[in-house]
C-alpha cells in the first residue's frame, strides 16, 4: 500500500495516508514538518474507534490494537476506554502531545527570531534539511533541538 504524499489546497492540510504514518508518526516529525512545511492543522482519525476494519466488529482495544491487523498498532486510538467511561491516555496521545509543545516553543522562538531563523536552526541540529520523506529518527534529536530551544527563549 505504499502511496506518495499528496497535498490537500497545497499549504493548508497534508494528507498522510496510514503506511507512510507508521514511519513518521511516533517520531514527532510530522508536528517538526508541520512548522516547516507551512502546514496549518493536523487531524488523527482515530480518536477512540474500537473496530476492526469496516466496523465489522467491536474489538478490545487493550488485547486488538490493530484493529485485526489493519492499520499500524495504537493507530485507531489516541484514548483506551477507562473503567469509569473517562478516557484513558495511551502512550501515542503523550508522544502527540509532547509534539505539540515542541512546535508552540518553535513558534515562539519564531515571533523573536524569524521564521527562518527557526528553520535553519531546526536543520542544523538535524544535520539536514527535513522533509516529509528525510527525518531524523533519534530521540537525541528532539531532546537536543527541545533543549536548544528552550535556551535561546531563556536567553531573550
């Protein structure tokens, strides 16, 4: 199933079709692509949908977690449903959330900086230029670039 990314009205929402997210998602980069690509939301599609594929059946999503081997694990879920019926956090919603923060930080370091201040920067502690098809994949990356950021704000 593999498909290219395609742009939704060019600048305002990118598509990610399920296969190209399980290389991308849970390494933040499409909230890092987000900011560089000039992308203007970010929608998952899985918020809580406890089926298999087609809604055949319900499944348990704490024993079926790829929705009877549909989709990349955790995918069809953010939230796993809680005893009292609240939500409950699952790994991938926190590893999305900590995204978000990093891409608030870059977009304050942007209004001091400059947008491409804040890309450049972004590109020097990756040791390239990001795109939706190269990325780093190591955790020292974030840490290092969330690190960085987090200095240069101190510092204004």
């Amino acid at each position: 199933m593999e498909r290219k990314l395609s742009m939704i009205d060019s600048d305002k929402i990118e598509f990610i079709p399920v296969d190209s997210l399980q290389k991308i998602f849970m390494k933040k980069d499409p909230l890092m692509c987000k900011k560089l690509q000039k992308i203007e939301g970010f929608l998952h599609w899985g918020y809580n949908y406890y089926n298999s594929q087609y809604s055949i059946r319900k499944i348990d999503p704490y024993r079926v977690i790829d929705a009877d081997d549909a989709f990349p694990s955790g995918d069809s879920f953010l939230v796993y449903p809680g005893e009292d019926g609240n939500a409950v956090e699952s790994l991938r919603l926190l590893v999305l959330e900590e995204g978000f923060e990093d891409c608030r930080a870059l977009k304050l370091l942007e209004q001091y900086k400059g947008k491409k201040y804040v890309h450049n920067l972004v590109n020097q502690i990756a040791g390239m230029n990001i795109t939706f098809e190269k990325y780093p994949v190591e955790s020292e990356f974030f840490e290092n670039l969330r690190a960085r950021i987090n200095k240069e704000l101190d510092e204004i």
